[in-house]
C-alpha cells in the first residue's frame, strides 16, 4: 500500500517549484547552458538522427537514414553500404547502435538486418534473414538491441525477438535463436513487433512489444519464457506499443509508449502514468548526471519536475525549440563527459552544453516610446530585498530587475506624485550599512522603500543646485553625500535633515573628478579620481596624491576595495589591480598586477571579494578570480558564459546568499563563486589519422605499418623514405566547447622538448632518422584538465639499404681488401721511385754549386735595392698621418650627420598614432613599420571625422632623409584635409591631398616627380554587427578577409599617384561596401611585397595573400610576428630595398 502511494505522488503531488510549468527549464540550466547545431553542413550525412551512442574510446556514433555517422570532436567521418563489398555496412538506413563488452558494435538497420563492426580491425559482418534458415534472424527491421548479464545479444525486429550467442566451438561464429510469439502459449511473446529491450539494476530483462510489456523469466530453456505485465491507465485503458524502457537513480522503471509516459511498480504491477502528457508517441528516455529525467516524443524534448511531478517541455530561448517542435526527438544521449546529445527528426542533432556556461547570463528589456524592446545596459547594480536588483542604466534611469521572474519596473519621477523619484536623471546607487537603499539624481537624494515601492525625498542645499554625485557612509556609519563633487553634506539622524559638512580639496585650483570616494577607519576619505588617488584628511584639511608619477600604474583611479584581511585593493584604467602598502610613514607605495602576471587585460572596472578571500574583478571583455595568496589569476571569457560585451564601471554587487553580479553592455552576469567548477573530466586521447607526405595511408598501405584500424595503433613501422614526411592527427575526446581543447606533443628519442600545439590537433615530421622513438600526445579538456597519460605510439624507422648492417660488414672487407692491393702497389711504385731520385740529387748537386756563384752577386744587388725600398717607407708614413687626420674629421662630421638624422627620427615618430589612441580607435590591430635608414619615407595616419574613423598607409618618394621630410608634408596635408577641412570621402580626400602636392612642391613649375602612394579607408559602424567600409587606394590595394572567406580578397587602388602629372585625364575613385564584424583588413605599402631574397625574388602580393589568409585564424599579434619571421627569413644573406609598413586590424 505503502508504495502505491508512493508511486501516486509522483504525479499528484501538490508542491510547487519556483520555476513551474511556463519556465521549460530547469532551475540548474536557466541561463547556464547553450545549444550546438550539427547538420549536413557540418559534416553529418543526414539530418534525421534514430540513435545515438558513445563507444568504449570516446567516439560519438550517429544512426542516421544515409548511413553511419562517427564524430570526435572535430570532424565526422561516414561509413556506407558497398553493394560490391559483403564485408561493408548491411545498410545506409539504420535505427539503432549498440556495443557489446567485448567491444563489438552493432547497428541495426530499417530494411537489411543487424552489422557487426570490430573496431579494431575495422572488419564489418552483415546479419539478415535468410529463407530456410532456422538459424537466421525472424525480420530486417531492426528496432532495438541490448545484452543481458549473461553477455547474450538480444535484437528485436519488427517480425520477432532473436537471441545471438557465441558458438563454444568457434568464438567468433555468431548462432541466432529466433524466438516468435505463439498464440497457444501465454509465457511466449504476445506479439513479434518487438519494439524495446532494457535490463534493470536487479538483472531483470524487459521486452516491449506493439501489444505490451513482458518480463524475461527463464532464458536457458530452448525456447524463452516470459510474463506479461498489462500495463493499465488511471482510465482504465490498456497501453500498448511500448517504445521505450528505462531505469532512473531513484530504481522508479519508466515505461514510455505511444501513449505517454508512466512509472511500473514491478512489485505489483501497478503502472502510473502522466495524464497531462498522456497523447505523448515516447521515443527515449534518459536520466542525466544531475538526476533529471529527460524524456524524447514526438513532440519534442521533455523533462520531470520532481516537485510539480509532471513532464514539462523543454523551452531553449535559441532557435532550437522550433526545431524540437516542428519535428520532434527521435534519441537521446549523455556522454562521459555530461554533454547532453538530442537527436531529431530531419533537424539534425543538438549538444546541449551545461558545463562551459559557468556564469548565468540575464538580459532584462525595456520598451521604449516607439514599443521596441531594447536591452538595458547597466552602469550601476544594487542588491536589493529577495531577487530584485536595483540598476542604473547607461542613460541614467532607474530600474527594478527581479531576476527570478525576470521582471522589470521602471521607477521615473511623477511631478503630481511626491513619494515618486525626485528626478529621472540618476546618477548614483548606495545601499547603506543598515540595509537602505539611497538614490543620487541630478536634482536630490532618495531614499527607497523597496517593500511599498515608493521613496522620501532630500534636498541637501536649500538652492537649485542638488546634483548627488556621490553616496557613502564615514568610520561611524554617518551617511554622506558629495553635491557637485564639490560639498559633502552629512545626515543629521535627529533632524532627518542634512548639514554642510566639508569641503574637497581642490587640485591645481579645481576640484577633481570623482570616480569613488570611501571613508577608513581612521576618517581619512580615500577618493578615487580621473587624475590619480587622492587621500584626504577632513582633521587638518592636507591630502596625499597619487598618480603615476608617484607610483601608480594608471591615474584613473575605478574602485578603492578594502577586503575583509584588511589589505586595499585599487583597480585602474589602464592600469590593473594595485595593491596598496601603507608605510610606516603613512605614505603608499603600490604592487601591481597586470597582464604579465596573468591578468586578461589593465582595464579592471570592480572588485567583489568571496567567502574564500578571493578577488573578483570585472574588465573589458571578461571577468578574472584572483587569489591573493597564491598570487595567481584565473581568467573567464565569452566561453565560459561571459557576455560578449564590455563590463561597466560601478556595474557589480554582491547579493546576501553570496551570489555576485557583474553588469555590462550585454547584460548582467551572474554565478556563486564556490559553483564555479572546471569540467573534471579527463579525455581520452585516440590517434585518428596518420598521413605519408600529407596523404592519408591507404588500407594497402597500412596492412605494413601497423596492425589493425589507427584509432588502436601501438607501433607504426616505417621505411626510410617513408620517414622523410609523415603527419599524426589525433583527438581530445571532450565534447563541451571541443574547439577549446589542447594539445602537446613529444617524439621521445627526437624532441628534446615538449611541443605545445595549443588547440591543433595534428603534427609533422620531416627527416627523421632510422631509430626507435615514442610518440607521446597529451590531451587537455576545454577547461585544462590534462590526460597526462595520454597516448604513446612506438614510430620504429627501419634503415635505407646503406644503413643495414649486412652493407656496412660488406662495405668494410671491400675497402680493407682495396686498401692490401693500394698498399702492395705504392711499396712498388716508392722503391722505383727512389732510385730515380738518387739520380736526380746528383745532377741537382751540380746545378747548385753553379746556382751558388749567382746568388752571392744577386745578393748585393738586394742589399742596394733594400736602402732604396726604407727611404720609400718613411715617406708613406708620413703621408698616411696625414690620412688618419682626414678621416677623424671626417668621423665627427659624420657622427654630427647621424645625431641630427636620430633626432629627426624622434620628431618623424612622434607624428605617428600612439598605441592607446590606435587600439581605442582600431581594438585588436597590428602595424610592422620598419624603415630601410634610420628615417622612412612610409608613415600611417589615423583619425575620426563625421562619426568616420579614418585609416591611412603612405609610401612617400624615396626613403631616408628625402623621403622622411616628404611624409612630414603628406602629414600635415592630411591633418588640414580631414581635421580642419572636414573632408570624410576616400577620394575626396585623395583629390584633395594629389592637388595640394602639386601646388606647394611646385610640381607644374619644376616637373618633380615626387609625391607618395596612398591606401585611405573610412569606417563606419552601421550598428552592432555591421561596419561600412569605403576604399580609395593611390597605386595601392586593400587587402580583407571575412569569416566566410575562402581566399584574401582585394579591391585594387586606381592607377594614379599622388604628385604625378599625367598627360591623361586619371582621377581616384572610392569603393564602398558592408563588412560584417570580426572582418580583418589590411593595408600596405610596396615594401614588403617587393622586398627581394638572395635570389632575387619578391615576396609578390600572391604569396602576401596566401599568408595573410594561412594566418587569419590568429590573434593579430600572433599574426604580426608570422609575417615578420617570414619577412626575416626571405630578406636574410641580401639587404632592406624600401621602407617596410604593413598594417592590419579585426572590425
């Protein structure tokens, strides 16, 4: 009695979830997970998936009804019927994927039987039915397939259940027992349209049939017995068809049918079903590591609220849920990993991703007065009571944001109203130590009462002029406010009034610009400033101030947090975290932390400090955990859940169960800083390629390199040749966000050290000499958990034919034997020799003492000519002093020369964009700017006009000294064209700058040739995803690749240069057009392409492309030092021919 109640509180029960019916979702994944799409286009050989299954490796397999599907992460690769090959895949229709202990697979096809597939030898074997053959399968429509305890396979069919077993006199011949219903008998099968096969925890194997439910009660008799268990509704209607079979944590079996779902008591045979979902066709049930129970239909993806006790239906805000809808789930599957797989019907396949995602994301909307739902961007969060967050908006209003209900209230000021806002402009948020909340406006102070929803009113100066810039509390927890960032006014609680209590301290005559302002225990105001930290004392009116003259990284002082150790923390723009060291004369000195020590980026907005003690920081496009003690950062970015958007000053806070908020440009992230868990599971390593001069062995080929399929390759043996190129691709078996696992690699024998692939998954040997080696792949998971067992493959290289031993033995006698006979003939050849030289010494002893006579006289002759020869010396001593004399004047001349050109390089650099001003205006670039002498005559120009930011490349005549004053004069043309002149058109711009030449270089007058080539574009955002480019080039191309590039496109310049005449009319035409975000352009003068190697050759704009598109994946730094180790390499053994300048950025 006692479970049959138990089993009817599983749908009638009467407790309520915060998150019922109308949220889809469940409370683990709401804005904590994302969808990811695979179709044809992916890879997939058909959009409808019947069956999902991860084998024993790793691999993800896909039944599809254009064959078989096998996925790791990377790519998928597609197995086939061969009607021409007995040993293929029986089918291409397939419904259903099993794998055996013993690692066999099964498939199970619609139309042609069952194949068994050994992954270890890549050996397929087709099972049909065959007529006359008892021993055959009952039917070749295949619907479901499982093993029992005993290891038996058990395959049901549309025409009956079959049993397959090992034959004990050959292990690998297959016996099938086909077992069919008999009318006459009520312990067979009540029906032979076999739908689902499952063996429970207790070791009971269920059989779900067209007519229903039958247990398997004695298996060892020749022909299997079974009971039926007539499933009946609360209506008292039998259900039938049963579809599907599962067994949760909890041991509740669910039974799913073309009727709806509902629970067996096996006990009593009682069966419960959901009523509200009862018109439900069951295709698959799961429970998921969480404990929730999934449930795939006809009608898409359902899940079981265990308070409500009902299914609900699966509601994604992304496109998925039309698809689910529309078509409905036919599989589902959780792999090791926890990546949950949905399968559907002519939609493809879905991973529903619940590990990366470790921030929730809220996106709360408004309407504006046109009825258009705008987001809001935050610039200031409050926690409020419960789940409501107070927020102040870019624009400055004031909104209430509960984000469980995700509702939102906008509060304004009602002038006929005055419990309602005193103005609509806000400009700041406090919440005090007692829990109030204080809104600062343009026009007073308000405080909330956030349970009734209206607020009191404070005017802290009897004039008109109440703008509340800041709201903070003293050491005695006397709520301040500052008015105008001049006055700061303290609440007198007896008078509930407020009273003029000091002036800040002005700097150079002016009162600084407050970015945050705190009071320490000791009363000194520690105020956060655009120009730097400023510590005040209120007692004796002195400060201290702080900037990056003394001591500071950055002068823009964000937020001033002191954590619960005590220590300050400062966070800067521009400059990172600062800790704060307090000396023993109370002066500071600063540590700071930046990108070298492992922070994302220096612009750090906010800091929020956990129950653990570590700092969480906000920044510009991501949020990082510090641990103070360990000194280490750990960084989050759009993978992880963070929003793809700026974080805002002020825009964070800390909820009272611990959660903390982060607001910004997309949203409001949101996460429990002790739930932040990495993704702990340890991916296998699987090599899945191995390619001979960049082509994959064929299975000739590979039958003498190793044994079996790669996927279980040990040793690879390969010929000499064969060594000369060879390639591994391998593979990190982690599904959650795939793209973001690593790799290293080691051939041990080889490699003196490891090589860090990052995320590649494939490497190359060129060369390697005959040996013994090992290969070792480590694998890490998207979160870096590494596999570091990873995978170790023995490479054994066998010898050329002049290596082997049996040569070299051969070798060795040969030349011993030749060196006998060389030996024995020389012997021969010295002795006749030397008895021709006895002879030849007498007759020379004669020509000597003739030869004698001569010399003694030559002699003489030299002593005379040697007097001669020291007379000439002295004087070609004297005349090289005279020499070294001109050439010391020459070098302090010379000297004085290059000082005066160094300084003209410094003034020539100075006209160049800064970096800060650069990546402000472009974000991620990159520029390569190396003159050929110590000036250039190639400058780049940079420049906002008209909402246009304005990007120039210019190669100037000549290079050196010549060129360099010729680019400060294309400088100054272009500074009066577009900043004084307001000129924004490409061409224009061009036209203009080509005529001005022309009349201040006297071009007409003198015919000079001088002048410069110019590439020009303007860009314009259009909005979030778009950006209009326009193009002039002057003899010089634009360059850009989009993310749906195959190739580097260009847009050629117009054939004219600035400063020349022509004899025919030529003009400079701008080319316009709309680029997506994330599109790179890059712009260029002649020097890089034409730069020569020691052959003679250019670089050519051809090779330039294909690099630039090779290269287009990288961070554009990384990008830079590709093009300028290419660079080095092509110009080494020859010298620079031209001034070098090549710029590229990312919109």
């Amino acid at each position: 009695m006692k479970t049959i109640l138990f089993l009817f509180c599983i749908f009638y029960g009467f407790i309520q979830t915060s998150f019922g019916q109308d949220s889809g979702i469940p409370s683990n994944l709401k804005h904590k997970f994302s969808t990811k799409k695979y179709t044809t286009k992916n890879g997939l050989s058909q959009n409808t998936i019947w069956h999902i299954f991860q084998d024993q490796q790793g691999f993800m397999w896909f039944a599809s009804g254009d064959g078989l599907n096998r996925y790791d992460g990377k790519t998928f690769k597609h197995f086939t019927h061969d009607p021409n090959n007995i040993n293929s895949l029986g089918s291409n229709y397939l419904r259903q994927i099993y794998q055996t202990k013993n690692g066999i697979l099964w498939f199970g096809s619609k139309n042609k039987g069952i194949t068994s597939y050994n992954p270890k030898t890549g050996q397929f074997k087709q099972f049909a039915p065959q007529k006359n053959n008892p021993h055959s399968l009952t039917g070749k429509k295949i619907q479901c397939i499982s093993e029992d305890k005993s290891g038996n396979l058990w395959v049901g069919t549309s025409e009956g259940l079959n049993k397959l077993t090992y034959s004990t006199q050959d292990p690998d011949s297959i016996i099938i027992h086909p077992i069919v219903s008999d009318t006459s008998d009520h312990q067979s099968i009540s029906d032979n349209d076999i739908l689902s096969l499952y063996q429970d925890s207790q070791g009971i194997f269920w059989v779900g049939t067209a007519k229903g439910l039958h247990r398997l009660i004695d298996h060892e008799t020749s022909i299997p017995r079974f009971k039926r268990y007539p499933l009946i509704s609360q209506r008292n209607q039998q259900v039938s068809h049963i579809t599907s079979i599962y067994e949760d944590k909890q041991n509740r079996l669910w039974i799913g049918s073309a009727f709806g779902i509902g629970v067996l008591n096996r006990e009593t045979g009682k069966y419960i079903i959901d009523n509200k979902n009862k018109d439900l066709l069951v295709r698959s049930i799961l429970q998921d590591q969480d404990g929730i129970v999934w449930v795939g239909t006809s009608q898409g993806l359902y899940w079981f609220d265990e308070l409500a006790k009902t299914f609900i239906r699966f509601k994604d805000e992304t496109s998925f849920i039309q698809n689910t809808y529309e078509t409905g789930v036919m599989s589902l599957y959780e792999d090791r990993s926890g990546a949950f797989w949905v399968g559907t019907l002519g939609k493809g396949v879905y991973l529903i991703d619940r590990k990366s995602r470790k921030f929730s994301l809220y996106q709360p909307t408004l309407k504006n007065k046109q009825g258009q739902t705008i987001s809001i961007t935050s610039w200031h969060i409050l926690q409020g009571d419960s789940a409501n967050l107070w927020i102040r908006t870019i624009d400055n209003h004031l909104v209430k944001y509960n984000y469980h209900t995700e509702q939102v209230k906008l509060l304004k000021h009602d002038p006929q109203n005055l419990q309602s806002l005193s103005n609509d402009k806000v400009n700041v948020l406090y919440k005090d130590s007692k829990g109030r909340i204080w809104v600062g406006t343009y026009d007073g102070l308000n405080l909330l009462d956030q349970e009734k929803g209206f607020v009191k009113r404070y005017y802290p100066t009897q004039n008109k002029n109440n703008i509340i810039t800041k709201v903070f509390e003293d050491s005695e927890r006397n709520l301040l406010v500052c008015i105008n960032a001049q006055w700061i006014y303290k609440l007198n609680t007896i008078t509930d009034t407020f009273e003029k209590h000091l002036q800040l301290p002005k700097i150079k005559n002016k009162h600084p610009l407050l970015n945050t302002i705190s009071v320490h225990a000791d009363g000194k105001f520690w105020m956060g400033a655009r120009d730097g930290l400023l510590v005040f004392n209120p007692n004796n009116q002195q400060y201290q101030m702080y900037n990056n003259t003394t001591g500071l990284k950055s002068n823009s002082v964000l937020d001033i947090y002191q954590a619960k150790s005590g220590q300050i923390w400062l966070t800067t723009y521009g400059g990172g975290l600062s800790k704060v060291i307090i000396k023993q004369d109370s002066t500071l000195s600063f540590i700071h932390y930046g990108k070298l020590e492992g922070l994302m980026n220096e612009f750090v907005y906010g800091i929020l400090e956990d129950t653990q003690g570590n700092l969480w920081m906000s920044q510009e496009k991501g949020i990082s955990k510090f641990n103070p003690i360990t000194k280490k950062f750990t960084n989050y970015t759009i993978k992880d859940g963070i929003q793809d958007g700026e974080f805002n000053q002020d825009s964070f806070a800390k909820g009272k169960n611990g959660a903390l908020f982060f607001g910004g440009s997309e949203g409001i992230n949101a996460f429990y800083p002790e739930k932040i868990t990495n993704n702990n599971f340890v991916p296998p390593i699987i090599l899945t390629d191995f390619q001979i001069f960049n082509k994959s062995v064929s299975k000739q080929q590979a039958n003498s390199l190793f044994q079996g399929t790669i996927n279980y390759t040990k040793k690879i043996t390969l010929t000499y040749e064969q060594a000369k190129a060879f390639s591994f691709e391998f593979v990190a078996l982690n599904y959650i966000n795939s793209i973001s696992n690593r790799y290293k690699v080691k051939l041990v024998g080889y490699d003196k050290n490891w090589r860090n692939l990052g995320f590649r998954n494939f490497v190359s040997y060129t060369n390697i000499p005959p040996n013994t080696y090992t290969l070792k792949v480590l694998g890490a998971n998207n979160d870096g958990i590494w596999n570091t067992q990873g995978l170790n493959i023995t490479i054994v290289i066998l010898p050329a034919w002049w290596q082997t031993w049996w040569f070299k033995i051969g070798w060795i006698s040969t030349t011993v034997l030749l060196l006998v006979v060389f030996y024995r003939v020389r012997v021969a050849s010295i002795k006749r020799q030397k008895r021709i030289l006895e002879q030849k010494v007498v007759d020379r002893t004669r020509e000597v003492v003739v030869q004698k006579k001569a010399i003694t006289e030559r002699n003489k002759e030299i002593i005379t000519q040697n007097e001669e020869l020291r007379q000439q010396q002295d004087e070609i001593m004297a005349q090289r002093d005279a020499i070294e004399l001109q050439n010391n004047t020459l070098s302090i001349q010379n000297k004085r020369i290059n000082q005066s050109i160094r300084s003209a390089k410094t003034i020539q650099e100075a006209i160049l964009p800064f970096e800060v001003r650069m990546k402000k205006t472009l974000g991620e670039y990159f520029v390569i700017y190396q003159p050929r002498d110590i000036v250039s005559g190639d400058f780049y120009w940079l420049g906002e006009v008209q909402n246009k930011r304005i990007v120039a490349v210019i190669d100037c005549t000549g290079h050196g000294v010549p060129g360099a004053f010729m680019s400060m004069v294309g400088f100054t043309m272009l500074n009066e064209i577009i900043n004084t002149k307001q000129v924004s058109d490409p061409s224009d711009i061009l036209e203009q700058l080509r005529q001005d030449i022309r009349y201040y270089l006297r071009q007409d007058e003198t015919g000079g040739r001088n002048g410069m080539d110019v590439v020009l574009v303007t860009l314009e955002n259009l909005d979030s995803e778009q950006v209009r480019v326009s193009f002039a080039g002057a003899k010089r191309p634009l360059w850009y690749i989009q993310q749906n590039s195959t190739a580097t496109e260009f847009i050629k310049g117009s054939s004219v240069s600035i400063g020349i005449i022509y004899e025919e009319q030529r003009s400079i035409q701008t080319h316009t057009f709309i680029c997506p975000r994330k599109t790179l352009l890059y712009l260029g003068t002649d020097g890089f392409t034409d730069q020569n190697n020691i052959h003679r050759k250019k670089i050519g704009n051809q090779k330039l492309m294909k690099m630039l598109y090779l290269y287009r994946d990288l961070p554009l730094s990384q990008q830079k030092q590709a093009l300028e180790k290419m660079l080095h390499e092509h110009i080494e053994g020859t010298e620079q021919r031209d001034d070098i300048l090549f710029l590229g950025f990312k919109l």
